[in-house]
C-alpha cells in the first residue's frame, strides 16, 4: 500500500475524520468540485460550445470520469506521459496539446492511437507531420490532428496564417492523418487581473486567430474544431463566439491566481474554492509567526503565496521558510495558535502543486470519503 493508502485509508467514511489527516496533505472538497464541473459544464451548453477540460490541471482518471459524466467531450493533456496514464484509466476523448516531436514519443503516440479512442494531437512543423505519419502506417493506426497556431508567446505553434495553410496541405498529404481543427491558447493572458484589460487583449488575439480561420478556409480547409481558451478568459471566448470547445482547467479547482482575476467584469467568482493544503503548527514560540509544516515541497512557489483559508487569521501573511516550513505572520498569532493546530491554505498555482502530491484527499465537510491518485503525477514525457 501507498503511504497516503496506509496513513489514511481507515479515516474513510469517518465522521470529522479530516482532523485526523497526517499533513501537510492535499485536500478535495468534493461538493465544490462537483458544483464547479456543473457549472462550467452548464454555460458552455447554454452558448452551444463543447468542453474538454485540461486534465494538467488535475493529472485524474477518476475527475476527468467526473467531467466526462457531467457532458465534456473529452479532456486535454499537456503531455503524452498524462494521456497515457489517462488512458490506461479508461479515459477517452483526448486531446494532447503539446506538440510531439521526440522520436520515441512519436511511436508512443502512435502506439496510443491504435488503442485510444477518440485520440487527437496537435502538429505545428510539416516534418513532425510526416515523422508520426510514418509512425503510424508502422503500427497500422490513424490519428486526427489539430494545428496549434502560436498565439503571439512564441512557445508552440504555426507562426502565421499562411503557415497553418502550408501544414494543413502537408496533413492533406499524409495517408495517416486526419487534419480536424486549431488551437490557439492565450496562455499569457490568462492572469491579467482588470475584466476590461483582459478582454481587450483577447479581442485582439482572436481577431488574428480569425485571420487564420479564414486563411484555412480559403484553401479548403475549414476548421472542425477550434479549440483553446482558459479559466481565465472563458466568459469572453463564449461571448466572442469563436471557439467550438473551450480547454479551461483550473476552474475545478481555483487558486490565489485565478481568485485574483475578476472573471466575470462584475467581481463574483463564479467557482468555488475546492482545493487545498491542510497543514498544521510545528512551532509557535514568537508572538508575530507561528511555523507550519508546508513548504516548498508541498505549495508550488510560481505562483506567488499561498493564503489562509482556515484556522488563522485571514490577515495572516505567509512566507516560505524553505523546503518543508513556511511562517504564517500576524500581530500576537503566536499567541493564538499552539503547536498541532490546524490549517487550511488556497493554493497559489494549482497545477504545479497537484504534481507535488500522490493523491488527493477527497472530503465532503470534514469528512474524508476517497482517496483519489494524482494518476498522471510526473508523467512530463
């Protein structure tokens, strides 16, 4: 048994059985989790739009199955590594969004599309194309493949229209391939905090991403499927109206990151907070900082601090105190916390931080009622 499996699999189903978590440990709260899928799931119906989450977020067979169940398409992944172990799951419907270009993962992707279904990967290079053409006619399978256009950060994807265009006629080309649609994520836009700014740059964007729509189009290559858009950019993508499935991940979940963006132009937040560290006091002899026992091996530091959520202050400032400690600092908090006292931070990066940990700890109120693996943790190849 796993050491999470063995700590806490007797904790199950156990009435307040939270307190007694060993920490620092991941925790799930369910009934959020479920409202948040639902609800995302229930507006991109409601604008005719499909939905394939990304599972980088959460690397999960059993909350990719959950969002399977409530209507996505399918989900992505950023790896081939988390399709595979998604796979090996029973999840279908996947979409890697990665380019694969490495020789030996060219025949693991090949080799996963004999046996995956519904399995898609984007291209950005004719070569690469050509390279998992030959790859597959050697395992006798197919693949349906999406062109990734860069959106402008220079990281993955077709440099301009009339690229798309040039690759579109390469897949056309290739016996194997099956060209089906782009992808355009507008990674770096995803976190500007103000509504207004944040639209006017997606405005932007999605006018160029529409320039190469209309390019493909022209030379017979209408996309399918356009797919892209985040947690933090998914109200305007539906009112822009251009995408055909929407990639958002994080807003199962909802860290300091996404908590510091207004979503919506209006301020609410329209997920929950579902996810967090517990973690306890270790060392409470100064009257301004008590020590608690997550550090940078359990909260991704990317992303900035992580914040109280409960047991402490909400005013209390947290600050990394190394490897396994950090300091939660506040007037006289020293005073009021004791060395064994709980607490619950808000992650600051949910993705990096999920891949820290083997499992999730699943809680309905203060109940632990699963223990669900991170399936797909340190499947970055």
């Amino acid at each position: 048994m796993s050491d999470d499996l063995t700590l806490h699999a007797h904790l199950i189903g156990r009435q307040g059985s939270r307190a007694d978590l060993n920490t620092p440990v991941l925790v799930l709260d369910r009934d959020a989790l479920d409202r948040n899928i639902a609800a995302l799931a229930a507006l991109t119906a409601r604008h005719g739009v499909g939905l394939r989450p990304h599972a980088k977020t959460h690397k999960s067979v059993d909350i990719a199955k959950c969002q399977l169940a409530a209507g996505a398409l399918g989900v992505c992944c950023a790896k081939i590594g988390e399709a595979e172990a998604l796979v090996e799951g029973g999840v279908t419907g996947i979409l890697i969004t990665s380019p694969v270009a490495a020789l030996r993962a060219i025949e693991r992707l090949a080799a996963l599309a004999k046996r995956a279904g519904g399995l898609m990967a984007v291209v950005d290079h004719p070569a690469v194309a050509e390279r998992i053409d030959a790859a597959l006619d050697a395992e006798g399978a197919a693949l349906d493949v999406i062109i990734d256009i860069d959106p402008g950060i220079a990281r993955t994807g077709v440099a301009s229209p009339e690229a798309a265009v040039d690759l579109a006629r390469t897949i056309a080309t290739l016996p194997r391939l099956t060209f089906r649609g782009v992808q355009f994520y507008c990674g770096s836009q995803q976190h500007i905090e103000d509504f207004a700014e944040r639209r006017a740059a997606i405005v932007e964007r999605t006018a160029y991403l529409q320039s190469a729509i209309d390019a493909l189009a022209g030379a017979g290559f209408r996309p399918e499927i356009v797919t892209g858009s985040g947690t933090g950019t998914h109200r305007i993508d539906l009112d822009l109206g251009v995408f055909t499935e929407l990639q958002a991940g994080s807003y199962i979940f909802m860290d300091k990151q996404y908590l510091d963006c207004d979503l919506t132009g209006e301020r609410d937040v329209p997920f929950e907070t579902a996810l967090g560290v517990d973690a306890r006091v270790v060392s409470a002899n100064h009257s301004g900082l008590v020590t608690i026992d997550a550090g940078i091996k359990s909260l991704s530091s990317d992303g900035g601090a992580a914040v109280v959520r409960r047991g402490a202050p909400e005013s209390a400032f947290f600050a990394f105190m190394g490897d396994e400690h950090s300091a939660l600092i506040a007037p006289d908090i020293g005073k009021q916390l004791a060395p064994g006292d709980p607490v619950t931070l808000t992650v600051p990066h949910c993705d990096p931080t999920v891949n820290l940990y083997d499992h999730y700890h699943v809680v309905s109120g203060d109940t632990l009622v699963a223990i669900w693996p991170v399936s797909a943790r340190g499947r970055a190849r």
